[in-house]
C-alpha cells in the first residue's frame, strides 16, 4: 500500500508497485480522548496519520466522524499521489496516541478507548459510461454477476459487495 496513487484505465486507481488498492478497505486504530469541558464529547485522532482529527457527541457519533475524517483523509493523499502509511497494530497505535497527548500536555482519562476505524476511500471519480450490447452478451455479464455477488455495474470494475 505505498508509493504514489496512478490511474490504471484497466484496473482503476493502482499504487505505482504492483500492488493493487482500488476498492480497498482500510483500517486505522484512532484515540478516542473523552472532552474534559464537553460531557460525552470525544475527541479521536489518529496516531498513523498527523493531522487527521475529528470529534462527536458520545461514542457512536465519534465513530461516525471517524469513519467519515478517516476516509476523507485518505482520499485526499490519494488523489495528490502521497504515500499511504502503513497502519499499526493496536499496541503501537495506543503508545503513539498517549505519547502525543503528554506532548500536547493533554490528560489521559481512563475511560479513553482505542477503536479500529474503517474506510472505503474512492480516490478517483466514477465516470457514468453508457454502452450497447447484444442481448446474449447482457444476459452472460447479469448471470456472472449475480454468480459474482456482484451488481451488473460492479462487475466489469470488480467494485461490488460480494
């Protein structure tokens, strides 16, 4: 998942290495520090990546906007050609995270917890494509699809939700 971000007509968004991280999801540990001024706000921010912060009312809505920064964050570097860090593990993340916090003089309470965060970045933009084709052909690309788990439009991009 390093190197720079280059669009492959044939594959989608590929890394310049040959390794392939179009419709690839992602996970990052984020601190999720309890607002010491704010009851059931946290704040979440993430070790691996300076800069990508965020915050929500109570933990489930953290959650969201940790999903929603994280994504956003990705995406971003992608489509710049940035390098995509490579994600600690838990107990990494965790030393990293506290050791910002004393840096930035900021209390550590006990009820901080470290979550894995997903995200599915689309760094490139979809393009609508309309086409014709004989009905046989249709009819082979919907049977493979449904064998796929695939839509008839995630199919050609390898893209849907098996």
């Amino acid at each position: 998942m390093h190197g720079k971000a280059v669009y492959n007509e044939d594959n989608g968004v590929v890394p310049a290495s040959s390794n392939q991280y179009r419709c690839m999801m992602y996970s990052y540990f984020a601190q999720f520090l309890p607002d010491p001024e704010q009851i059931g706000v946290y704040n979440v921010s993430f070790p691996d990546l300076p800069g990508c912060v965020t915050f929500g009312h109570g933990i489930n809505a953290a959650m969201e906007a940790a999903i929603d920064a994280l994504t956003g964050y990705l995406e971003v570097e992608m489509a710049s050609g940035e390098t995509i860090p490579e994600a600690s593990d838990y107990a990494k993340a965790q030393a990293q995270a506290q050791k910002q916090s004393r840096e930035l003089a900021l209390d550590i309470p006990a009820d901080t917890v470290y979550l894995l965060v997903p995200a599915d970045p689309q760094p490139e933009p979809f393009v609508r494509v309309a086409i014709s084709m004989q009905p046989p052909l249709l009819i082979q690309i919907d049977r493979r699809a449904k064998e796929e788990g695939l839509s008839r439009s995630g199919l050609p991009v390898g893209c849907g939700n098996p």
